[in-house]
C-alpha cells in the first residue's frame, strides 16, 4: 500500500452514544483520548470545561497523521541510536587500563627476546671458536659452487671446437668421488651441530622469582567499590534507571549489574526501609556472562550468591552454575547441573543448593531434582517430586526442604506441600482449606511449627493478594491465620529472608488493570509480625 494511501485509509467505527454517527473526531488531551462523532463535541467540550481543563479536539485523520509522523520520526531517531550500538559492539573493548598492560607486557617481551637473543649468539661464537666449523662451512659452499661451475663448463665445451679434450675429461672426471667428499664434510658438520650436550642450565626456582619481579613490575589495583563499580545513581540517565530491575533476580541481563547494600555486618540484597538514606547500589559484572530469562539465583546467610539455569534461544535451557567473586566482581562458573531448565525451584541448605523441578528444553515442565554440593563442586541425585512443577515455591522447615505451589504440565496449580526425605518426597496432609497455592509464591518458616504462604499467580495467571500462615505439626497442617498483600502479585524470585526481624521479598509490580506486570518495576514486601507494607523500586 502507498504511503498516501495508508495517510488516507480510515477503519469506520461508530459511536457508542450515537450508533448512527461515525466517529471522526478525537480528543487529544492526554488524561482523555476518547473518540468523538460530531453529536458528542459539544457535550464532550462541556465536560471538559466543568473539568477547568482544555479539550483538544481534532479530525481523526488528523491524529493518524500525527500518529505515523510521530512513529516515523521515532524510528529515524532510534536507527540513529542503532548505528551507534552497532559500531560500539564490532569495536574491540580497550580502556586505558587494557593500554597499559599491553604496553607493559611489549616492555617485558622486548628484554625476554634481547635476553635470549644474546644467549643465541654467544653460543654460536663459542661453537666457532672451538670447531671452526663456521670456516668450514664457508669453505664447503664454495667448493660445492666450484665444482657445479666445472660440471656446467664441461657440458658447454662439448659443444665447442676443443670438444675431443673435453670428452677426455669428461670421461676421466670422478663425479660421484666428489659427491662422496661434499656429502662426508656435511655429514660431519650435522654431526657436530646434532650432538652437542646442551649446555643450557634451567634453575626453576629462579623462575618463580621471575614471576614475581613480573608482579612487582606491573600490578592491577583495582579501585575501591564504592569509588569506582558503584555507579551512583545521578550517573545513570532516567532509561538507564528504568531497565534496572528487568529480568530477574539479582543479575540484570544486558547491563551486567549487581543490586545491593552493605549493612554493616553482612551483604543484604533488598532495599530497608529502616535506613532511609540507603539506597540500592547496582555493581558491574565484570566479565561478560550473559543473565539468561527465567534463571534462578539466590543469596546464602553468609553472603554468597549463585546464578543457575535459564532461557537460551530455541527453546534450550541452561545447565550453568555460577558464583558472583566479590574480589574481582565476576560471575564465575562453578559447575553444571545434569539437567539445564528454567523457572526451577532453588534453596540453600548446609552448602548445597536444592534445584528443584522447572522447565527442560522445549518446555517440558520437569519432576526431577538435583542438589549441587558448593564445597566439593559437585551434583547429587535427588528422587523426583510426585508431580512435574514449574516456578514451584522452595524453603527450608524445620530443616527439612519443603516444596509448595508451582504449575503443572496441565497448566493447574499444584496443591501439595512435599518434604524431602533421604529416598524420595513426603506428602503434607492439609486439614483446612487452602486457597493460597499458587506459581511464583512465595514461603518461608516463621515460628518452629509455622510456615507462611504468600503471593504468585493463579490458574488464570492473575496475581494473588492471599496471606496464610499455615502451623505444621507431623507432616499435618492447618490453616491459622490468614491475611492479604497490599497488591495481587507474584515473584520472579520467590525466595523470601528474614532479616532484622521481618520478612523482607522482592514483588513483581502491576502494570495496569488487566495484571500485567512491569518488567522494570519491582517492591520490597516488608512483614513486620503485624502487617504487611512496601515501598516501589524504580
């Protein structure tokens, strides 16, 4: 379709208040966006004015027009941001750190080959002082050039008036006796040159002082945190600020960062209120690892934190462990779990992390388990859930990993709570009933006999507002107190901590009416015995 006609090309709708009348003007205040027949702009402008606000009205056609100006202006706007993303991605990465050690490795690499250069040569003049062999070899190429001069000189005067005499000579002249002799003198310069004894002393202790004069000469000393990898916040632009938090977890996928504070004591991943002047403090990762959709990661009470599995193209999963190095702000990898898979379970428990269920490749929602021995980097088989659970809620009770929720391969809500035992899951009988299951929930132990459930999404994937405290006593439980959230909604990562006294979780944020969730929003969820409370990150 040509550009004018598409300018041009209007759908016919019509009005609600007058089903005869087609709509064919616009009002473009921003609070109101509402369509208008001709019948309803005066009504409409009259609303407006008991509004003490204006009515910017307009012929649909026109707004269309603006419309499309306004896209294709963006578009050009955005190409030109693209060339700028292209160019910087086919550049090779180079600050004036990497500058200087290469300038310092080129300063090294120039007195290493002047070094073993000199050693070279004060070999060969020794060699030629004990053996001659250099003379000899000189002497050799020129009898060898000598005598081919004396064989081509012989094959030109057969053709020439004295070629009886050098017929004679020919016949009489030994050339393989020469070949003998020539090939003799080679022989025995290789000899020479073969098996001399190494004369070469290796000291390999010395080789460590080496290195660490290597060391002494250059050295990286990385910048504190807080001056350099902290970026404060009024260094990042309001587009920055706002893909903070998309994606999930603690590592934020294109941008390589890493959001926390420093309590004082140990390492806390979400915002406390209690401390109003703190803020979040995102950290670059720095080396490239790519924070893969729907990965799991946690934080350890000691202030580890691991990244595991998620979403590769082609609908694969990842099978990668990663721990974040806080020496060199790196995502190492530390292991492979058997299965990759997504959107899984994941606790921590005495230095093993419980992977629990999710998605395999091609969405196949999974019952099977592994736990990760982080001491000896190593898996071990775990015996496999009653049913296949994806983005099930995992905690520990009583000491004891405790599964609840998650979404089954039917797309219904699992409505067990499973222990796990040393051979396989122990079903909890629940005596009450429970409307508080969900996908993306999240539980936590709240007293010895306690455990709380919160959040997630439902069957119809609409975000959940339920609060139940369940008391568990012989593998039975009942409901004993129920409360709501401030908002229905799930978590992307469902693992809540206690700190302080309260439970603290990270919550998705709604979009809109409809449930959608925010992708670049998240809040912190605080329970403080009481109630609950939260505060928008943004």
């Amino acid at each position: 379709m040509s550009q004018s006609m598409s300018q041009s090309f209007l759908v016919k709708h019509y009005c609600q208040n007058h089903p005869t009348e087609q709509l064919t003007s616009f009002c473009s205040t921003v609070d109101c966006l509402k369509p208008l027949c001709k019948e309803c702009i005066e009504s409409h402008t009259q609303y407006h004015n008991q509004l003490s606000s204006t009515a910017n009205i307009e012929s649909l056609v026109n707004v269309k027009l603006l419309c499309q100006k306004k896209i294709q202006s963006g578009i050009i706007e955005i190409q030109k941001i693209q060339q700028i993303v292209n160019q910087y991605g086919q550049t090779e990465y180079e600050d004036q750190t990497i500058k200087d050690i290469k300038k310092a490795k080129e300063n090294v690499m120039n007195l290493v080959n002047q070094y073993f250069t000199l050693l070279e040569d004060q070999y060969k003049q020794y060699i030629e002082t004990q053996t001659n062999s250099q003379q000899i070899f000189i002497q050799q190429q020129e009898n060898v050039q000598n005598f081919i001069n004396e064989l081509e000189n012989l094959y030109v005067g057969l053709e020439s008036s004295n070629q009886i005499n050098v017929i004679k000579s020919v016949c009489t002249l030994d050339i393989k006796k020469n070949q003998l002799k020539f090939r003799k003198v080679m022989k025995n310069l290789q000899n020479l040159q073969q098996n001399n004894p190494s004369m070469i002393q290796l000291n390999q202790v010395n080789l460590q002082h080496i290195q660490q004069a290597l060391s002494n000469y250059v050295q990286i000393e990385f910048v504190p945190l807080q001056e350099n990898l902290l970026l404060n916040t009024s260094q990042i632009s309001s587009v920055y600020q706002e893909t903070y938090l998309q994606q999930n977890e603690f590592f934020k996928n294109k941008y390589k960062l890493l959001h926390f504070f420093e309590t004082g004591k140990s390492i806390l991943w979400l915002y406390d209120l209690s401390l109003p002047n703190q803020l979040w403090r995102p950290v670059q990762i720095s080396n490239y690892i790519e924070v893969l959709p729907f990965s799991k990661s946690l934080i350890t009470p000691d202030g580890q934190i691991y990244l595991t599995g998620g979403s590769l193209p082609n609908k694969k999963k990842s099978n990668k462990i990663y721990q974040f190095n806080f020496l060199n702000y790196q995502l190492q990898e530390i292991g492979q779990m058997n299965n990759g898979r997504s959107s899984h379970g994941l606790i921590w428990k005495q230095n093993e992390l419980f992977i629990i269920g999710g998605y395999l490749d091609n969405l196949q929602i999974t019952n099977q388990c592994e736990a990760f021995d982080c001491i000896n980097k190593r898996i071990i088989k775990l015996p496999n859930l009653s049913n296949a659970l994806g983005s099930p809620s995992v905690s520990i009770f009583n000491d004891i990993v405790t599964v609840a929720g998650g979404i089954m391969q039917n797309m219904s809500i699992n409505q067990q709570i499973e222990f796990l035992q040393k051979d396989n899951w122990v079903s909890c009988i629940i005596t009450s009933q429970l409307t508080t299951m969900a996908s993306m929930m999240c539980s936590i132990q709240i007293e010895q006999n306690q455990l709380m459930l919160f959040g997630g999404y439902s069957e119809n994937n609409k975000g959940s507002k339920e609060c139940t405290i369940l008391e568990i006593n012989d593998k039975t439980a009942k409901v004993i107190q129920t409360k709501q959230l401030p908002q229905a909604e799930g978590f992307w990562n469902n693992i809540p901590i206690i700190h302080q006294g309260r439970i603290l979780a990270l919550q998705n944020v709604v979009l809109d009416n409809q449930g959608n969730c925010a992708h670049d929003q998240r809040r912190i969820l605080i329970y403080d015995g009481t109630f609950w409370k939260y505060n928008d990150l943004k």
